[in-house]
C-alpha cells in the first residue's frame, strides 16, 4: 500500500470468473494504523468474496433500467443507454473499479464500498 491522503495500491482479484485489475483504497492517517473495524470489514468481504459478487448485479440493474427511465430513453432512443433487461446483458456494460475501505463509524455497521465504471455514464462510473 502507498499513502497519499489515503492508502492505495493496485491489485488482480476474480471478478465473475474473470481476473480483473482494481484499486484497493483504505481510508486512513500517514501512520498506516487502521481501524479494528477496517480489518474486520475487508476480511469479512474477501471471506464472502464468491457469494457476494453475483448479489451486485440486479442492485445495479434495477438502477440502470430506473436511471433509463428517468431520463427518458425507454420511450426515445439512445445508443449509450440500450435496452437491458438481464445480468448477463449487464454485465457486458460494467467493470469492476475499486474496493474502499472507509474509515469505521461513518456508516451503520460495517461498510464497503463497490466502485465499477460502466459503458452509459463514463463520467461518472
């Protein structure tokens, strides 16, 4: 890891069967002491790594097809927001970004953050 406000460091993990290059960022001070909580929520996350990924797709789905309609491209057509009406589709239009491990507290219960880059807001991810 390497501190520059935050710490950081590039790393591969599976992502649905692929090995994907992310960012690891953990939120904390130049000493390089973290939270117990910290500990707890990254291992908690890499323990149920295999579970958890297929759960972040219909989340994702459901506010791509929600974002779709609010702006109107399920009556007019866009080519950066096609119709998509399944995971799979989904997951064609989706990388996986980032893990971030904030600071503890700043959340209810343990928190981690899931970061992807997708094909109809490149933007924003």
């Amino acid at each position: 890891l390497e501190y520059n406000y935050s710490w950081a460091k590039d790393t591969t993990i599976h992502f649905l069967g692929k090995e994907t290059e992310i960012a690891l960022m953990i939120d904390g001070e130049e000493d390089g002491e973290f939270d117990e909580d910290q500990y707890t929520a990254y291992q908690s996350l890499m323990q149920n790594w295999e579970q958890l990924q297929q759960s972040f797709l219909q989340p994702i789905l459901d506010y791509y097809q929600q974002k779709r309609h609010e702006l109107g491209y399920d009556t007019e057509l866009n080519e950066n927001y096609p119709l998509v009406e399944t995971t799979d589709k989904l997951l064609e239009m989706i990388t996986l970004d980032g893990i971030v491990v904030p600071y503890s507290g700043i959340y209810e219960g343990r928190d981690i953050e899931i970061l992807f880059d997708c094909t109809w807001d490149v933007e924003n991810g």
